[in-house]
C-alpha cells in the first residue's frame, strides 16, 4: 500500500478529469446564475450531487496523496535516482 500513491495520483486525477467533464456539460459560468446552476446540478441531474461530491473531495485525495507520494521519496532517497526524480518534479509542476 505504502507503493501505491502513484497509481493512485493517476486514478485520482482520471476520477477529475471525467468527473469535471459531467460538471461542465451542466454548469454555467456567470455571477449571476453559477449558484443557480451548482443547485441545479445537485437536485435535478440524475446523480448530479454524487458527481459533484466525488469531484470535490477527489480534489482533496489528490493532495492527500501527491503529499504522501513525495514523502515517500524523500523518505527513501528516491531524490538519487535523477532522471526518475526529474521527471516526477516535471509532472509535479504540470499539476
């Protein structure tokens, strides 16, 4: 379990990506109606507030994980092996 954050990073981010997409397809981005379109979504589209509370708290999973991920490689000196680090820091920045 301890080596599974990065699979985990993946998952998580795949979960906001589709996730996002079904908000989106919903969701209207004015000051005016944006909280009549949040509600919308959770009382009228078919699992619109499961869709929704999945993409709020997998936001929170992510970090949780991406924290636990890094830690891990600090821990165990991962940071030595530089093209793997490098590359980790590189989709560290893309997130």
């Amino acid at each position: 379990a301890w080596w599974n954050f990065g699979s985990l990073l993946g998952l998580c981010l795949m979960t906001q990506i589709i996730t996002g997409l079904f908000l989106a397809m919903h969701y209207t981005a004015d000051t005016t109606l944006a909280f009549a379109s949040v509600a919308h979504i959770c009382r009228d589209v078919q699992y619109g507030w499961l869709i929704r509370n999945i993409h709020a708290n997998g936001a929170s999973m992510f970090f949780i994980c991406l924290y636990l991920h890094i830690g891990r490689g600090l821990y165990y000196g991962s940071y030595l092996f530089k093209e793997t680090w490098n590359t980790g820091v590189i989709l560290l920045l893309l997130t």
